[in-house]
C-alpha cells in the first residue's frame, strides 16, 4: 500500500507498537509526526 503524499500523526509513537506502526507508515511513503511522552523515546 503506498501512501505517497499522506501525512500521518502517530501518537505513542516512541516505542512498542506506536513505534512499529510508525516505521511501517514512513516506509510505506508517509509523512510521519511521532509523539511521545519523553523526547527520549523518539529521538
């Protein structure tokens, strides 16, 4: 599924699977803009 063009906004996105999920949409060719607790789990 390509998602060229998409933005997407994952909340919990610094680990488990907010950070799975996240990884997927950006390969599949989304923008992606995590969120997450601490700046830590994302950076």
């Amino acid at each position: 599924m390509s998602l060229e063009g998409r933005g997407v906004v994952v909340t919990g996105g610094g680990r488990g699977i907010g950070r799975a999920v996240a990884r997927r949409l950006a390969e599949n060719g989304a923008a992606v803009v995590v969120s997450a607790r601490t700046t830590d789990e994302i950076e």
